[in-house]
C-alpha cells in the first residue's frame, strides 16, 4: 500500500511539474498563452496515462525482472512506441482545437517530436525500473545477509557442544589420577563457558577476550598435561583492539595440543603469535610441536581433526570474502603453523 501510495503521487506531482512548466515556457516565449493552456494540461495528462499504461504492461510481463542489459532494448522500444503514440494524441488535439498546420506534418517536426517525447519516456522507464532493481537489490542483500548469518550462527553452535566434549573429556581423565586437578579443571570449564556464551552470541569479539579464552583453555589444559605443555605468548599490543570470530583462535589452539602435542610422549610447546604486515593486515600464528603427514597419514588426520579447520575456513570466507586467509604447513620436522591473516581496517570497521 505505501508503495503504491508513493507511486501516484509522484506521478501525480511529476506530470503536474510538467504541465506547468510547458504552461510557463509558453508564457515566457508566447503572450497568447491562454488558448494553449488546455492542450498543454491534456499533454501532461497523457503522459500521465500512457507511463500508467506502459507500468501495466511491464508489470504483467513481469518485464521488472530482468537484468538492467536485458531491459536497455525493451526501454528502448518502449519509449518509441510511447513518443509514436505521443505524437498521434498531439496530432489529434491540435486538429480539435484548430491549431493543426501543415508544419505538423512535416518530417522533421515529426522526428523531434517523437525524440524528445521518447526521450522523457525513456528517463521515466529507466527511472521506474531503476526504482523495483534497487528494491530487488536490497532485498537480495538482505537475503544474502540472512543466509550469512543462519551458517555462522550454525557454525557457531556446533563449536561449543565440540569444545565442551572435548574438555570434559580432559577432565575425565584427571578424576581417577588427581580429583584435586578434576575439581580445578571444572573450575576452569565452568569460567570459559561463562565467557564464550556471552561472546559467542556476537559475530566478531575483541581479540583481547579471545585471548583471555585461550588463555583459560590453556590453563586447563596445562592441569592434565603439566610440564609436557609449553606455551608461549608473543603478542603486538595493537593485537588488542582488533576483532576476530569467537571462538576461533581458540579451536586451533585446542586443535594444535590434541593432534599435535597430545600425540608425542614428552609434549611439546605452542607458541601464539601475532603481528602486523605492510597491508595492516594482522596475521596470527599458532606454532605447536608437531608434524602434517603426507597424503596417506594426512588423510588419517582430517578424519579426526579437520573438523576445526574447515569451520575456520568456512567462517573467514563467509564473514570476510577473499580478504581473509588461512594456511596449515610444516615448518620444520618437529613444528606444524597454523596462520591466520584477517584485514584489520575491517576489524575496526566492525568495533
């Protein structure tokens, strides 16, 4: 209804614009204005009904549809069709009223007739039809949007229901070696939940509050593994005011220790870094002792663990296009890194 309402009173308004402009060009280049005055209303009037006319038919052919090169012939085309019709309505209305002169029918007047009649028709159509793409547009953005955010919402709740398997799993095995180290590890647990449930409700969280998490995790961690987990920090302070997706640093950290370090007898160590490069573009990296197979035992390993890197892949493409990165590889024999690489000017967009 609003758009509808909208339509008629811009038509209404525009071809009424129209009307008294004719009427005032008239009166500036003409004394005997009066006589013409009910010509020019009916003029304006039928521009009026053949753009109506001419809705009626794109909205019926469903013509609004189209792509804005497809509907460049048909504006075209319509816009001629209607200058033709324009001309025949003037032709008749000057024959009424005794205004007809040979001149009217002259070549010439007839082709500048038409051309700037048509052109008027033309810029209403592209306006028109401009008017339904921009609706079409949004409306495709905003379906777009939803989609986005239904899968990082999925993506999200998929990771606490892993992360707390994966922890309670932990805390399992202290219970019978050490129900101190259980009881402190549930303290633990409990902490991060407390924090990821607040913050795993937001699309991008401060990296601050995702490093506190890791944080948290690591100390849980370290519960169960002692000395056989060795972390190290190296963290660029500019670090901190930067957004990151919840949850995300976390489950590569958590994906390093249990299929890298958990694997080896004496442990291991991790180390989180970040950094800025040239592009401003800040790059996290988790460094854990560790080796990526070749294909054969590679293909092992994703069954067990690729969970947490393709939901890290899937979110960085969904949340920032191509302008984000993510690279898994050796380094040495003993270290695999995981690098992350997230465009801050669009973190600080987002804060």
């Amino acid at each position: 209804m609003q758009k509808k309402k909208l339509y008629w009173s811009l038509q209404a308004v525009g071809w009424s614009g129209y009307a008294l402009m004719l009427i005032l060009l008239r009166a500036l280049s003409d004394e005997s204005v009066l006589p013409l005055m009910p010509k020019l209303i009916l003029t304006s009037f039928f521009f009026f009904v053949s753009t109506h006319w001419f809705r009626k038919l794109l909205i019926h052919f469903e013509l609004l549809a189209a792509s804005l090169p497809g509907f460049l012939p048909l504006a075209v085309a319509g816009a001629f069709g209607l200058g033709v019709l324009n001309y025949l309505f003037d032709i008749i209305t000057s024959y009424l009223y005794g205004m007809l002169s040979a001149t009217d029918l002259q070549f010439g007047y007839i082709f500048l007739h038409i051309l700037s009649t048509g052109i008027i028709y033309f810029l209403w159509i592209l306006m028109y039809f401009g008017y339904h793409y921009f609706l079409r547009y949004q409306a495709s953005l905003k379906y777009q949007t939803e989609i986005k955010e239904m899968e990082l919402n999925r993506l999200k709740s998929q990771l606490n229901p892993h992360f707390i398997f994966n922890a309670l799993n932990s805390i399992r095995a202290l219970v019978d070696e050490s129900p101190r180290d259980a009881k402190e590890s549930i303290t633990q647990l409990s902490s991060i939940l407390r924090s990821t449930l607040v913050m795993s409700k937001n699309k991008l969280i401060a990296f601050e509050d995702e490093l506190q998490t890791v944080k948290d995790y690591l100390a849980l961690e370290g519960i169960r593994f002692e000395e056989r987990l060795r972390v190290k920090f190296d963290i660029d302070p500019r670090s901190f005011w930067c957004q990151v997706p919840p949850l995300m640093v976390q489950t590569l950290v958590e994906n390093a220790i249990k299929h890298g370090i958990s694997n080896l007898p004496c442990g291991g160590g991790l180390l989180l870094k970040t950094f800025f490069d040239g592009l401003d573009r800040m790059h996290i990296q988790i460094v854990n002792s560790g080796q990526l197979k070749e294909k054969g035992g590679e293909e092992k390993r994703e069954g067990r663990g690729q969970y947490g890197i393709e939901n890290t892949k899937r979110r960085l493409k969904l949340i920032y296009g191509d302008k984000a990165s993510f690279s898994i590889q050796n380094i040495s024999e003993l270290q695999v890194m995981v690098e992350l690489v997230i465009p801050r000017e669009e973190q600080l967009a987002n804060v």
